[in-house]
C-alpha cells in the first residue's frame, strides 16, 4: 500500500451564495488549498469534488467535477465525485 498525503486545504464558506457559480466557489477552494500546499494546479495527482444538489441544478450528474475543474485548465487527473446532501 502507498502512503497518501494530503497537503492543502481549501474549501468555501457554508450558506447561500447566490452571487456566486459553482464554477466560481470551486475555483476559490482549489486555489486556497494550492496555496495552502505551496503547489501549483501541475502537481495534482487527483482531486476530490464534493458538493450537494450541483447536479440536480445544473443538469450534470455524472462529470461534476470534471466540469468545474476544466474551467480553471485541470484535466487529465482521476476525479472523484462525491454527493454530500
């Protein structure tokens, strides 16, 4: 078995941000955990997206990580996607 580290944290605050997509938040929380772990996007060997009710609004059940991370130019890494309601 290989050992696992994590590194950074970053997450958004809890409650109604309206203001605000997903697109947006997860960008804010993959950033805060970069800086956290002194990396750059290039040295991510996976990530882990979590998230309640994103597919129920947004229509995209299957790749909602995949989504959010693409726009900030992080692909070809495993994503796993974590339903948390």
């Amino acid at each position: 078995m290989e050992d696992v580290y994590v590194v950074g944290v970053g997450m958004t605050p809890f409650g109604r941000m309206l203001d605000k997509d997903i697109k947006t938040m997860t960008k804010e929380a993959v950033n805060a955990a970069l800086a956290d772990a002194g990396l750059a996007t290039t040295a991510l060997e996976a990530a882990y997206f979590a998230n309640a009710s994103q597919g129920h609004m947004e229509k995209q059940h299957m790749v909602r990580g995949q989504i959010a991370l693409r726009s900030m130019g992080i692909g070809q890494i495993p994503v796993v996607n974590i339903e948390n309601a």
